[in-house]
C-alpha cells in the first residue's frame, strides 16, 4: 500500500501516492545536469526519453538509441524479451550472463528514477504542499520535499507534481549540492493516457528470434543502452 498521510501542509511522511498506476502510458523525458566546483568544466546536458506502457503484468518500454532506432524491453505472461524494431529482431531474456559473456543490460541509471528519489536513504524528509497546478496539461498537486543525509553531506530539494487521478507524479525536479557541486535532474511525463492497447505487449510476428548474445553484441557495438544521452 502506499504511504499516505492527509494532513496538511508540512509532513515527515509522503502526503502522497508514489506507486504507478496499474494501466497507463507515457513518453518519460528526463534530463541531467551537473556542475562541478570553480575547479572544474560544469558536465554536458543528459537527457533520456523512454515510452513506457503498463497494463497488470504487463510492461514495455521503448528507448531511444540512436543508430539502431530503438530498443524495446518487454514483460509479458510469455516471459521477458528485448526487441531491435529497426533490424525486426528479438531476443528472450532472463536472469544470467549470457553465453558470451555479457551481463543483463543497465538501462538508465537508478538515481535517475523518480521512485528512488522518494525512498533513497536519508536522515531527515520534509514534505510541504505548495499548492494546485495545471503540468502537461493537466491538475496537479504541487509539493516540495527537502531531504538531508549525511556522510558525505548531502541536501536536495525536489519539487514534485503529483496527478491526483493518475495517482503518481507527473514531472519532478530534483537540486541536490555538496561540496563538490551541484546536480540537477528534472522528469516529465508526455502524452498520458490510462488506456493501453493490448497489442503493444505483442511480439510482432514479422521478427526473427536470435540469441539475447547477439542482440547485447549489437547494443554494445553501438554504444547505446537505453539511457541518457549528452545533448550538444
């Protein structure tokens, strides 16, 4: 269940649900941006996007990946598989190396995602609601959350659009500051929508199965995994 407190204004506890819905569907776009201290070049603009879709058990994910198109992650009652739309190939996936070698592939980074911005280990959370927004065209609840955590130091502040209907957030932006810098990373969900077609958890019958060996060889070789991209 999700952990809720109505009580308003400021709250030590989410006054909000941070699970997704269970049907919906949206084009995810997040970007990164870090800065170093005087010393030190601020890092390039990373940005990811990524069409998800999720009806029960069912979940895909579509990445771009620039020369090979897209990548496709799938989850379905048949299993789990990764799908090259451009070369209409697809490979079964599962929970160990594959036979040459290479490890199940990383998508975008963890610290990325807006779940783990909400329950990442910390000393201390502040929730403050700030008020009713239109985001992406539609209502939203808008909340700022402080967090501290030590050893390093560390303090961030995001601001979070919560979809009451939807019931999860919209769009979020994270600061966070130490000693070494500052980082900032925003979320933005697009085109929502809480129908989902059952054919987009179909493997398409004009793809040819190969080896999940082949299908990583491939990814490597292009240097694209799904996630986050430098934006020139």
């Amino acid at each position: 269940t999700d952990n809720v407190d109505s009580k308003p204004g400021n709250s030590s506890l989410p006054p909000f649900p941070t699970k997704e819905p269970t049907t919906y569907q949206a084009r995810r776009i997040v970007t990164f941006n870090q800065s170093t201290n005087a010393d030190h070049p601020s890092a390039p603009q990373l940005t990811s996007s990524v069409v998800i879709a999720r009806d029960g058990d069912q979940r895909r994910e579509e990445h771009e990946a620039g020369a090979l198109g897209t990548i496709v992650y799938l989850e379905t009652a048949a299993g789990r598989f990764v799908m090259l739309p451009k070369s209409r190939l697809y490979a079964a996936q599962d929970d160990k190396t594959t036979d040459n070698g290479l490890t199940p592939l990383e998508v975008e980074p963890e610290t990325m995602s807006p779940d783990f911005l909400l329950n990442e280990s910390t000393v201390s959370t502040e929730y403050q609601k700030l008020g009713e927004e239109v985001r992406s065209g539609r209502a939203t609840t808008k909340y700022r959350v402080i967090t501290r955590s030590g050893n390093p130091s560390i303090a961030s502040e995001t601001l979070i659009w919560i979809d009451e209907i939807l019931g999860m957030p919209v769009a979020s932006e994270l600061a966070t500051s130490n000693s070494n810098g500052s980082t900032r990373i925003s979320m933005e969900l697009h085109d929502i929508s809480t129908e989902v077609e059952s054919a987009v958890f179909a493997l398409p019958a004009d793809y040819r199965k190969v080896p999940m060996s082949q299908i990583l060889s491939m990814i490597r070789a292009s240097g694209e995994a799904g996630g986050p991209q430098a934006v020139k």
